[in-house]
C-alpha cells in the first residue's frame, strides 16, 4: 500500500510539471501570436509567412 501511494504522489508531481510545461507553452504561442499581430497592424511586416520562413521538408 505505502509503494503505490509513493507512485500515486510521484504521478501527481509530473502532472503538475506537465501542466505548467502547457500553460507556459500555450502562454508563449499566444504572446507570439499578439506580437506578430501588433506588427502586421502596424505595418511593419507585410504579412504573417514573413514571420516565420515556411519550407517545406525535403523529399527523401
């Protein structure tokens, strides 16, 4: 019983961990996101493909 209450509180703290890893991560794309378009509005960029240089992957 005491192991898997160990395991049970060592589940709990990586989903913690992962959840803050989530919301800093989802915070960060929509700080990118209200950045770029602070820029597009403002014309200092053209449009959003210049914010990030799409290229397709080669071909194998």
């Amino acid at each position: 019983m005491l192991t898997s209450q160990k395991w049970g509180g060592a589940q709990e703290n990586v989903n913690k961990f992962l959840l803050e890893i989530s919301n800093i991560f989802i915070e960060s794309l929509i700080l990118a996101s209200a950045d770029a378009l602070q820029l597009w509005r403002t014309g200092r960029i053209s449009s959003f493909a210049s914010v990030v240089d799409f290229q397709p992957l080669p071909v194998m």
